[in-house]
C-alpha cells in the first residue's frame, strides 16, 4: 500500500463500511485505480475479511454497455457481505454500474462503497477527512430539510433556484456510515439528497458528473441551465458549442433524463477547495442537482431513467422554509 492512501483506505474500510472479521468483500477495479483498490484491499484483509477482486476490462470491454452475467454469478458465487467499486467512469458505463448496484445492493444487500471517478488527490484529501465530523453535520442537516417545502438556492455564478417536495419522497442521509446491510453510498461521502417534486430556475454549474468530470473537470466556463418545471428547457455555454451539444445529447438520450431527479446539499465540511473531480466536489458545501434517475429505490420517486448526470453549484446560500442554513457555503447551523 502507498502510505499516502492509508489514512483514505482505514476511512473506506473501517470507518464506512465497518468492516471486520467474517465479512466477504468484493472489490470491482479498472486497471487505472488499481493502487487505490490495493490500500482498500489490503486494508479489508487486515480486518480479517475474506477478499475477492476483480480487474473490469478482464471482464468487459471499455466501455462497458452491460453488466456481464459470468461477472453477475461470479459474484453470486462469491455472496459478498460488503463491495467496492473502484475506477474511473467512461461515457455510456452507467449501464454497467447500475445493473452491478442492484446487484451488490439490492440482491444481496451489501454494504457497499461506490468510488466511481476516485484520484489519488481524492483518495489524499476527500477520503481521508474526519468521518465522525462527516456524520455529525450530516445528520444536522437532514433533520433541517427532511421536512422541507420549499428550498431557494443562489450563488455567486447566477444561480437562482427554487424546489419543492413531496412529503411521501424520502430525504436520504449520505453520511459515510454504512454499517447496516443493503446500505451504499458515493465514497468520499457527505450530501442529504432527494428527488424534488419540482425545479425551477437558473442552474449555473461549474463542473457535471458522469464522464463530463473525467473529460473537462471544471469548466473554463460554467455551463447554464435553464428550468422549467423540473425540465431543462435551454443549456447555454458560450464559446463552447461542442459541450453544449454534448450535454444536449446526454439530456435528450431518454425521455426522463432531461428531468431534475436529485436534489443534494453537500456537507463534507472539512473540504477547502474545488479541484475539478465530482465526485469529492459534490460534498463540498453547496448544491448540486442530477438529471436522470431519481433512485427511486431510496427516495420513493415514481419513476426512472438509464443515466444521471449531476451539476455542481458550489458556495451557494441556501434558504429552507424561509430559514437561511447556508451562507456562500458556509453552514449556519
């Protein structure tokens, strides 16, 4: 193990996901983040887990359109008591990960830690932050907006944003504690999230999720989203007509994958800085919203899409119910 990875990897294994010793843990890597599946590993087997590993492109060709079924029974075979997944995302892979996240979590109710697009500068900053601090403002501020109306959301960029919510669609706490079986959550960790009843508004984003961050990391120009009714209406990036139509493209793939099917308020208050990789960029304090799928399974949304892609409105302030929790990312609770 790199010893700068230790710190993140105990955080992975030990903290989240509480592993220990009679658990059997699968870890799904591509060959890119292959050190980072290492510390984890390692740091399972330490733990007295019984490990299993699996290389993605020895399964799959790149990238990956489907879940195959050998790696499906394989992992049956297995009956892994905790996962990871561990790689880097390339465009259209979201049809391997979601198939692989039913799996894990749904089938056969892992405690799963799901590290799509991890770096090792995420791994050195993101993972390996104060976990119980992670949980505690979590937690504080779920019990805020669980019970939400109406929440308005500005930034320095333009954004202007006002959601409501349905009271029978679940607020989920993302709080880097999964000890409980069929838990998951994005690693590093820390945003409370659900499917908003309706959107509106300007959405200005420095940085999209999905293999947006791989490709472009933050955008030279932040990328403008118009809404109405939960819809995205009008993208605009000027000077960028390339990346416009490739967001146009992701949004149009699905009749529902141009519709706000996340809202989530990053807590990770130990992080300082944006650096251009979502998926520690999303916890910073802020806002960001996906289009696509609403999972359902967690939030109770009633209905779905094939793909889900998140934007990034950071150092925002955040008005709940008229109470103002968040001040240019800063909590004032």
């Amino acid at each position: 193990m790199l010893p700068e990875f230790a710190p993140g990897a105990r955080n992975a294994v030990r903290t989240c996901l509480n592993v220990h010793e009679g658990d059997r843990v699968i870890v799904v890597k591509t060959r890119a983040r292959q050190d980072i599946a290492q510390a984890i590993e390692e740091e399972a087997a330490d733990c007295g887990a019984e490990l299993k590993s699996v290389v993605m492109e020895d399964v799959v060709s790149r990238p990956a359109r489907e879940f195959p079924r050998d790696l499906a029974e394989d992992i049956l075979a297995f009956g892994p008591t905790v996962s990871y997944y561990i790689g880097e995302g390339l465009p259209g892979e979201l049809a391997f990960r979601q198939p692989m996240l039913k799996l894990l979590a749904d089938q056969l109710c892992c405690r799963h830690g799901h590290m799509i697009g991890i770096t090792p500068e995420v791994m050195v900053q993101g993972m390996a932050g104060d976990y119980e601090q992670v949980y505690r403002v979590t937690r504080k501020v779920y019990e805020i907006v669980r019970h939400a109306e109406r929440i308005e959301v500005t930034t320095g960029l333009g954004t202007e944003l006002v959601a409501s919510f349905r009271k029978d669609w679940k607020w989920i706490s993302s709080d880097g504690r999964y000890w409980e079986q069929g838990l998951w959550g994005n690693l590093p960790e820390g945003e409370t999230f659900t499917a908003p009843a309706r959107l509106d508004g300007l959405l200005v984003g420095e940085e999209m999720g999905d293999h947006f961050t791989e490709r472009y990391g933050l955008f030279e120009t932040p990328v403008r989203l118009r809404l109405r009714d939960s819809r995205v209406v009008g993208v605009e990036m000027p000077g960028e007509p390339q990346i416009v139509r490739e967001v146009e493209d992701y949004l149009a793939q699905h009749p529902n994958s141009n519709r706000a099917g996340e809202f989530a308020i990053g807590t990770n208050v130990g992080l300082t800085e944006i650096i251009g990789n979502f998926l520690q960029d999303e916890k910073f304090p802020g806002v960001h919203v996906a289009f696509g799928d609403p999972y359902g399974h967690e939030t109770g949304a009633d209905w779905t899409a094939p793909s889900h892609v998140d934007v990034l409105a950071s150092h925002a302030d955040v008005v709940v119910d008229g109470r103002k929790i968040m001040e240019a990312g800063r909590f004032l609770v």
